[in-house]
C-alpha cells in the first residue's frame, strides 16, 4: 500500500472534522506549475511540456493558471496562494477524476451566455488504496475561494394561469429573463392524490424545452400532456398556481458516468460563492443503508465502506467561511444562488455546521431522499429565500435507521430541517414522497445535548472562545418561516419534537393538494401559525377514506392559529392526543371541521375556537361510546400507555359574539358508567367517582345533555 498523506492547512492546522481526507496529489510524480501567470495551453506554464489526460498537476502558491481551452488530466491540487481560472471569453471543457483546492482560489464560469463552461467529474474506478475514504471524485475545496458562476436568469417562477393538456405555452406570472430557445423546464404534478395513490407510479410532472420566449408567454417545442389544475379555496375566489423550473445554464459541473459520480464538497474557511450552475447527475450517496469506511487511530482503514455518507451534489460541510473581519461581497460567509440541481441519489445538498450563509433562488428536480437537509442542529443564521424544488423520491421506511450515524432523510422530503435557527422564506416545494417541509430535531449524534452555536460570523465551532452552548436541537427557534408553499405531497409541514421555550412563528404558509395531512403536528409545542391558507381538492370530499385532514396533532402539542384558513377537506383539524389549541379569527369549511379524541396525557388540555366553523360539523368529539351515555363501544386505544391519564381535565370552548359554548364527549355524562377495564371502581359512573374519589372521564361531568345541529357531543352555554 503507497504511503498516504493526510490534509494539513497552514498554521500547521489540520481539518478537526476529517482529520483522514487524504491530500490526493503528493509532490512526487506530478507535475508542477510555474510560479507566475500563465495559460494552460502553453508549455512553459507547466515547465516546458503540456500535461496529459493521465497526470496529476499542481498548481503551487504565487502560480496562476489561466484555462484558455479543453484540460482533461487525471487530478488537479491547487495549493495556499495558487489560483485556477477559466477565462471568461470562450467555451471550455475542463475534465479530471479530482480537483482538491487546499487553501487555493478556484474560478469557473462566465456571466455571458453564449460562453459555456463545463466541468466533467471522469466516470473511473476509485483508487481504494489512495483514498480509502472516497473523498475523491469531484470537487473538494478546502478552506481559500470556490467561485464558480453562470449567466444570471429566472431560475423558477409562477404561473398566471393553470396549464391543461394540449397546450403548447405557459404563461408565467412575470416575463422571465435569460430564457433561451432549447432551455430544459419542468413543471410539477398538481393532483390531490388519494391515500393508496402514489405520484410516482404514474407521474404527471413534465419536462420540456423552450421555443420562444415572448414578455409572459413561454411557447413549448411540444405539447403539454396533462392537466395542471391549480387549488381553489371553494369559500373564496382564492386560486393557487403552480410553478416551472428553469435547469439549462451556461456553466455546467456534471458527473461523466454513473459507475462514479462527482460530488462538490467546501469546507473549513473556504469561500463559497457560486451562483447559477447547473449541476447534472452529482451525489454518490444513496438512500440505502450507510455504509461509512472505518479508520483506526492512525488513520488505517479497518473496514471500507460501499456508501459514504456526506458525497451530495451540494455539500457545505463544517464551513465556517472567510475570517471575522475580512470582508465578503454581499456580507454572507458563503452564497448559494440560482443552482439547478437536476437529479440525485440522495439530497440535492446539505448544510452541516455552516452559518451566515444566503442561499436563494436554487431550483432542483429528482432527487432521492430529500432536496435540501439543514443537517446537524447547530447550523444558525442562514437564509433560505426563494428555492424551489420538485419531485423528491424515497421510500417511507422513515424510522430510527442508523440515526447515530445521521442516516435519515430518506423518505423523500423537499427540506429536511434539524437546524431550526435560520430563515426560511418564500420557498416552495411540489411532489415530494413524504413531506415538503419536515422539522426533524430528534434523531442523529448529539440530538440531546447542547448545541455549539457559532458567536459570530466566521466562528468555528470546535474553538474555544468562539461558540456558545445553545439549547438542545428541540429548543433552537425557527428565526423565520414566511411565504412557503407546498402543494401536490405527502405532507405539507410536519414538525417532529419541536419544543420552543418561546414560540415561533410560521406566517403565510400556503398548502395545497396534500395527500395525508397538509400540517401534521408530533411531539412538539410553541409554534404559532398565522395567516396560513390549507386546501383541498373538495371534490373528493366524499372519499372520507381517501382524503386526509388539513391539520392533524398527536403527543404533547401547543399550537396557536390566528387568521388562518382550513378548506375542502373531510377533516379540518384533527388532533388525536392531548394538545392545547387556540384558533383566533379565520375559517374553517370542511365536513367536519374539527375532530377530537380524548387526551392521552396528565396535564390538562384546552381547546379554544373563535372563528368561523362553516362545516357540515361544526366540532366531533368522539370519545369512547358512539351515542349518548350508552354501552360502550370502543375504548380509546391509549389508555393502556403509560403516560395516559383519562381522567385528565380536558376542555373545549366555542367562543362567538353571541356567547360561549363549551362542547363536552358523550363519555363525560354523569350517568356513563365508566369501562371495567379502566375504571378504579368497576361499574361505577362519572358522578359517583367524581364524588368519591374527585375523578371522571375528561375530568370534567358535562353541565347538560343538549344536543346541537352541527356538533358532535353535548352542546352546553357557558354562564
């Protein structure tokens, strides 16, 4: 086995977090570029002769190579004070296996769009004994400038009206720029699907190319075959359109083959800025079990792994970016803007230890698993505004796989969220497998301990002096989470374990078209929603079994709509655990609006409504009997977990201008004889062991037996 070497930085730093990426071009047997400006297609650059598509070349500090036409080689270092640049002015192709930039300056692209640039990541079998760990095979720029751009375009935008089939145009809500004819454009699939459907065994997302191009109107080289119907709030004039993508850009990062594809990969105190590429067939990773190599302490591999974790097609990894003080052109310490990610393994790119950041205006298509992934929990600061993605593949096999390995975000989610401190604004995701939108902060190394949170731009987080110990995961805020939309998916926002000390608010949230449930609430308190829009398609209303609520809750919720609208569905809000909801001002207009289950914890419940419940039922509460204080007919299938208290105070109140009403199961009469299973008494009723031993079912004896049109339990006023 050749000697390998391992990545030291200058200061004689080495990378605390792969502390085995090997440097993949050791000094010997490589070619070494002058130390002065000049071209790559000039001899003297390289010391007299031009490389070959078999060598290894190193670009060394105070030498800069200008790319004037195709470089095809094996591998390419660029070390501190080195730089890479492509000239703007002609097409090239540059094709390697590897291009590592340790502490170098990397520059690709060209703002013209008649120029093209493409780089080529070579489809060759891996070089086990030199890179064990299989960093190779892309782009990897450790600390230094990765500056990679394209011509500036409107990389998405909405549509002004709804697509149907036969149709040759679509027109957009505002006339998009730098669209050329023969531009790549994707349109999402926008059918509420029923339960035992699945977008992708039949898909009617589209893909197409653009003719012309004239102010709104995109005129298509060929016909639309479906029906892109858009979401109607059937109480309003409301319509809900959908969204193209634009993929074609002038600067092109793709993999060669599919044996080994490339993946990019920035780190350290490098400076990321790149905006409008297209990066084509990347990531290596999969959504199949990790399977990570596994190095002893001296770095010698014990066991090589089959699928490595962290190769995505985007991956800002431990970045912490340029130094506190030096300053960077927008302000950010990286820029992420206008990447068209077309199809990937696993994620279109991932955020792990990397705050400060702007990352707008990306688009992506076909990707396993999930689109974007905030990874670790300490990420803090980021703005995410304007992205768009569509299709997301995986599988909902979604459990506790590997979590301490961070093997998650596979069920097919357009943004996989454990690193809740940032912003999230004006985002939209369609056709995704599980969920747009998922906040997921419980599984993974370290979930349950303090966060290093960065104290500043440019901090890095393994640096004493330069981090604070935050909250755990579960209790970081969401800074922003403004203006997003999901439509035609699993889920809209789920949010797992979110447990806010103080409350967050989501505002304007727009889903449309869900299949299961638009928002579904587990384990989580503080999120207050406002101004957001849930709606179905009402005309599978009749399908009860086939269509999903618009809210669903379970297991220790706290939520707080103000203003906000629930449309079309079978259920508006279906809570089945022991959550305290408030709903201020708004609309609901569903078959039934709000459906309750009796509370499964110990702590008392409140459920308040003062908006309009337009529903055929207005409130179900559906307890343990079907009809008033009669046999039993099924116990609620909690009781028997250990947490759950069914004499637990559980109250709901129906607040108008007219008055209060409180809306009681048919369970807490006095005379319901309370189930031998779960009663201390057996055959006792509500009143007897609330006299004798202060309890009854829901905590509370109904005040009447009134029954109401539009209410499912007793109906009684409020003095």
């Amino acid at each position: 086995m050749p000697q390998r070497h391992f990545i030291a930085l200058q200061g004689g730093r080495h990378l605390h977090h792969d502390p085995f990426m090997p440097d993949l071009i050791p000094d010997s047997g490589t070619i070494r570029s002058m130390p002065t400006t000049g071209r790559s297609s000039e001899p003297t650059t390289w010391g007299g002769w031009l490389p070959r598509t078999t060598d290894r070349v190193v670009i060394p500090a105070g030498s800069t190579v200008l790319v004037d036409r195709d470089f095809h080689v094996h591998r390419v270092k660029i070390e501190f004070g080195g730089t890479l640049k492509v000239l703007e002015d002609r097409n090239v192709i540059l094709a390697f296996e590897t291009l590592q930039s340790i502490e170098g300056d990397v520059q690709i692209g060209s703002i013209d769009p008649a120029i093209r640039h493409e780089v080529i990541i070579l489809d060759v079998s891996f070089e086990l004994d030199e890179d064990p760990g299989q960093y190779g095979h892309g782009i990897l720029c450790v600390g230094g400038n990765s500056v990679v751009k394209g011509a500036p375009k409107t990389t998405w935008s909405w549509l002004s009206d709804a697509p149907l089939a036969g149709q040759d145009y679509l027109d957009l809500a505002q006339a998009p720029a730098g669209w050329r004819r023969g531009d790549k454009i994707v349109i999402p699939d926008t059918r509420q699907l029923r339960r035992n459907q699945d977008y992708f065994s039949a898909p009617e997302w589209e893909e197409h190319y653009v003719d012309r191009v004239v102010d709104r109107r995109v005129y298509l080289q060929g016909p639309l075959l479906y029906n892109h119907h858009a979401g109607r709030d059937i109480k309003s004039s409301k319509v809900y359109y959908p969204f193209v993508e634009n993929l074609t850009r002038n600067t092109v990062i793709r993999s060669e083959g599919s044996k080994v594809p490339g993946h990019t990969f920035c780190t350290d105190r490098c400076y990321v800025h790149w905006g409008n590429v297209l990066i084509q067939d990347m990531g290596r990773t999969t959504i199949g079990p990790l399977d990570d190599t596994e190095f002893d302490e001296e770095g010698t591999p014990t066991h090589v792994g089959g699928n490595q974790k962290a190769r995505y097609p985007v991956h800002l990894h431990h970045l912490s970016g340029p130094r506190p003080g030096q300053p960077t052109p927008e302000g950010y310490q990286f820029v992420v803007r206008g990447l068209a990610i077309d199809g990937s393994p696993k994620w279109a790119g991932s955020i792990h230890d990397a705050s400060y950041g702007l990352f707008t205006q990306n688009v992506s298509y076909k990707c396993d698993g999930a689109h974007w992934v905030v990874e670790a929990g300490n990420e803090t600061e980021n703005l995410f505004l304007e992205n768009a993605c569509m299709v997301g593949y995986g599988h909902l096999d979604t459990g506790d796989r590997g979590a301490d390995q961070f093997d998650f975000g596979h069920g097919g989610d357009g943004w996989w969220i454990a690193g809740l401190g940032n912003r999230f604004e004006g985002n939209v995701c369609a056709n995704a497998r599980a969920e747009a939108y998922d906040f997921y902060t419980f599984l993974g190394v370290g979930a349950s301990f303090p966060q290093r949170l960065p104290s500043f731009p440019g901090a890095e987080t393994h640096v004493d002096g330069e981090y604070t110990l935050g909250p755990i995961r579960q209790k970081i805020p969401v800074l922003s989470f403004r203006d997003n939309v999901g439509f035609a998916c699993g889920f809209g926002t789920v949010y797992w374990m979110v447990h806010n000390d103080a409350h967050w608010l989501q505002e304007g949230t727009i889903l449309w078209h869900c299949q299961h449930a638009s928002m579904d609430s587990r384990y989580q308190s503080g999120v207050y929603l406002k101004d957001c829009e849930i709606i179905a398609n009402d005309s599978l209303r009749g399908e009860e079994s086939n269509v999903a609520s618009g809210f669903s809750a379970a297991a220790g919720c706290e939520l707080h709509f103000e203003d906000c609208r629930i449309i079309g569905f079978v259920i508006g809000m279906l809570t089945t655990s022991n959550e305290n909801i408030t709903v201020e001002g708004g609309t609901l207009f569903n078959t039934t609006d709000v459906g309750l289950y009796p509370s499964r914890n110990t702590h008392p419940v409140r459920h308040e409504f003062h908006c309009e419940l337009l529903g055929e039922t207005k409130i179900a509460k559906w307890g343990f009997i079907s009809g008033p204080h009669d046999a039993p007919d099924t116990i609620y299938g909690g009781v028997s977990h250990p947490s759950t208290d069914i004499f637990a105070l559980e109250q709901t109140f129906v607040r108008s201008n007219t008055g209060t009403l409180q809306i009681f199961y048919h369970h807490q009469h006095p005379d319901y004889v309370v189930d031998s299973r779960i009663s201390p008494d057996p055959g006792k009723t509500n009143a007897q062991l609330f006299a004798e031993r202060g309890i009854c079912l829901s905590g509370e004896l109904a005040t009447c037996a009134t029954e109401m049109g539009g209410y499912h339990g007793y109906v009684c006023s409020v003095t």
